[in-house]
C-alpha cells in the first residue's frame, strides 16, 4: 500500500516535470527581437515572448550587429 | 469681318476664359487645401508635443546602478491615435514612447545602458539600447523620444509629378512614435543592463513586478 502509493507520488512529479520541458522550450522558442540604429545615435529594439533580461540581451547583440543609418538627413528628388 | 464670324469669335474667347479661369481656379483650391492639410497636420503635432505630459511606472531594483528620475509620455484616446496613425487599435488610450532622465548613482563611468518598456502580460518590450557614452559618476543623462524611434522615408509628391524623399525623425502621425501593444497602466519602463567603463556589467534581477 505504502509503496503503491510512492509510485504514485513519482509518476505524478515526473508527469509534471515532462509536461514543463516543452513548455519552456516553446517559450524560449518564441522570443524574437528585433532592432534598428537611429540617426539620433541609439538603437530602438523591441521583443516578444522574451524575458526582460533575456529580451535586453537579445537587443544588446542585436544593436551590436546593427550597422549604422547611412542615410540621416538625406533627401532625394525623384 | 461678317457678324455672325465675330460673333462666333468672341464665344469661343469666352470659353477659353471661362476654362483657364475654372482651371486656374481648381488649381489654387488643391495648392491651398494641401497648404491647409499640412498646417493642420502640423498643428496637430504641436498640440500634442504641448499636452501635459503623463507619468510611466519606473520599477527597479534598490541596487541600480543608472536612476530613473522621471519617465514621461504624451497620452492621447484610440480614436485619436487612429486619425493620427490610421492604425487601429483596441485600446481606450495609447501612450507615447517616453522621455526618461536618469542618474549615474553608481561609483563608476558608465559607457551603455538598455532601457525598457515592458508589457508583463503579453512579455512585450519596447526600448533602446545606448553605448559608446560616458557618464560620470552623480551626472544626469536624458533619453529624449527620438532615441526610440529609428528613422524613416517619408515622400512628398507635388503638382508637377516629382516626388521628394527624405529622412526623419517619425512625429505623432507615425506608429513608431505611439507604444500600442498596452496601455500606460499595463507599462513600467526600466534600466536593465549597464555597462561600465572597467569592463564590468550590472542586469537587473527579476522578480515581484519586475518580470
């Protein structure tokens, strides 16, 4: 009785601890930057389904990469 | 010269009168209701970069290293943003991206920092990232708007069929300019990451509201 119910205790968090895995897997999956540099000498970036610490680190290696705006205060007349 | 040829003269200059003065007519109505489109979209611009200004939540962590002494957006209704964007959106109220001050309260120069504005519910995030700047230690630094936005093309096409193009800072009829994922209540914005001038890094730790 005493064991039948041990097992049962540890079926219950393995069931638990697997059906997590792909959740946190599917989160992480999800999150997505992106970003761009500004005349104004910054770069913008937003994220989804990123965590907040996560998300800036994505920004920050995204903003690294980003090459600079050659274009600021261009016009053009067509 | 035959009356009736006279006659017929002088209808046909008044029609070609009548016509130029109908055209020249039209012509100045569209010149002057584009002059007015352009004054009223400027007036709009104004009235709002002129609005009391609203305040975002700041949350952060006892330990940051860079303050945020104020956080402040323009604010203004759904149907508003949407004749200013033509965007839609399903919010009662939309705010601007911020103009946020902060302080060095560390004991180091700092040479970068990533501020955001987060929506915790959806995880959405919306900031920038600044580098290659030194802050000296008690010094003040602002993130004005435009540090949000990138730039964009924007074409103006007159009555002779040419089009200029050139490069600005988006104003209140872009989206760029408005954060229209959640409305100001849902938002906080924060310093999460701070790079210093000896190499070293401070992230902010999650937890309570801050996530």
């Amino acid at each position: 009785m005493k064991v039948r119910f041990l097992v049962s205790i540890l079926f219950s968090i393995l069931v638990v601890v697997f059906a997590a895995i792909p959740n946190a897997t599917l989160s992480y999956a999800q999150c997505k930057c992106t970003c761009r540099s500004t005349c104004s000498g910054s770069c913008a970036y937003s994220c989804s389904g990123c965590g907040l610490v996560d998300g800036a680190e994505a920004a920050q290696r995204c903003c690294d990469s980003a090459p600079a705006p050659s274009n600021c205060g261009e016009e053009e007349i067509f | 010269m035959h009356i009736a040829t006279r006659r017929k003269l002088a209808i046909s200059a008044a029609v070609i009168g009548l016509f130029s003065a109908i055209t020249f007519a039209l012509e100045f109505r569209t010149k002057s209701q584009q002059l007015q489109s352009l004054l009223a979209r400027d007036k709009e611009s104004q009235q709002i970069e002129n609005s009391a200004d609203q305040p975002l939540r700041v949350l952060e962590n006892d330990d940051s290293p860079m303050r945020i002494l104020e956080a402040k957006v323009k604010e203004v209704s759904g149907t508003d943003f949407n004749k200013l964007t033509g965007q839609h959106t399903a919010l009662a109220t939309v705010c601007s991206v911020p103009q946020v001050q902060l302080l060095n309260s560390s004991g180091k120069v700092v040479t970068g920092f990533v501020l955001a504005i987060r929506d915790p519910t959806t995880k959405t995030t919306r900031g920038m990232v600044q580098s290659k700047i030194l802050i000296n230690q008690g010094e003040a630094y602002t993130v004005k708007r435009q540090a949000f936005m990138e730039s964009e093309w924007t074409s103006t096409i007159n009555n002779d069929g040419k089009i200029q193009s050139s490069v600005v800072t988006p104003n209140v009829h872009s989206e760029k300019y408005w954060i229209s994922f959640a409305s100001r209540a849902a938002l906080f914005v924060t310093v999460v990451r701070v790079s210093f001038q000896d190499g070293s890094v401070w992230r902010i730790k999650e937890g309570g509201d801050i996530q």
